[in-house]
C-alpha cells in the first residue's frame, strides 16, 4: 500500500490545519505578549486587522500556505524554548526580547528580528531555537499516542 502524506500545498490539508493553527499562534503569541500589530506582522502582510479579529472569534475555514507556514514557524519557535526553558517557562519570553550578537540578528532581539515580517527571518529564529536546544525535536523524544480500540 502506498504512503500517503499530505503537504501545506493541499487545500483540505490546509483546511484540516487552520482552527488548530490559528488557535495554537493566539495562544503562544497571548503568551509572549504581543499586541494585535506585531501578530499581524507575523502573519504576513495578507492578513487585514478586521481579517485578525475575526479570528479570534471564529478559526478561519482555512489559511493560506504562508500563514500556515508562519503559524508553524511560531509553533516550533514556542516548542523549541519550552524545551530549553521547562523549568523556568517565563524566561523563554525573556530569551526572546534580549539582543543577540550572532548573524544574522546582530544586536537585535530574537523577537525584534521576527517582526522584520519576512517568513525567512522566522525561520531564522527555528533554526536559532533548533541549534540552542541542539537540533530539532525528534520523534523519539514524544510518548506514542494510545491506539484506538
């Protein structure tokens, strides 16, 4: 039987990921503080205000490939530093609001670089995240979910 796995370029995937996408980003961005403005920064300039406070009500039917990218981006970067910070969650807010000096931030903070807008400086973020905490999560590392009877 062949393996079938679905992509961020399919509609009904990206149907099937856009309440639980949207809702994780309003969580983790409500966690990190983050006004209306710098979320709509985040999720990219095809996101209108009115767009963002609809959203907030109702999950959208589905998102767009960028924003389900984005939303992933926000998602990992989140998961990544409550790996590094389990012991001590609010200081994750606080790795991301001090200045860093390596490239490509160069005295900015992790969350100033991320406002930039651009899905490339989030990802530049993940892999920051993904190095500090010595690559991304593997598998290995969550419980198998139970099976259903």
């Amino acid at each position: 039987m062949p393996v079938v796995t679905s992509s961020a370029q399919d509609a009904e995937t990206r149907a099937q990921l856009a309440g639980p996408a949207i809702r994780a980003f309003f969580r983790i961005t409500d966690s990190w503080g983050l006004t209306d403005q710098q979320r709509l920064v985040l999720l990219g300039e095809s996101v209108a205000r009115s767009t963002l406070q609809a959203w907030k009500d109702n999950a959208p039917r589905t998102l767009s490939v960028d924003q389900i990218e984005r939303c992933s981006y926000v998602v990992a970067i989140y998961e990544g530093l409550m790996r590094v910070f389990r012991r001590a969650p609010e200081l994750s807010v606080r790795w991301l609001e001090l200045p860093r000096a390596e490239h490509p931030f160069y005295g900015k903070s992790a969350l100033a670089f991320m406002l930039n807008g651009r899905s490339a400086d989030l990802a530049a973020v993940r892999a920051l995240v993904d190095h500090v905490n010595g690559g991304p999560p593997s598998r290995a590392e969550y419980p198998t979910p139970p099976r259903e009877a």
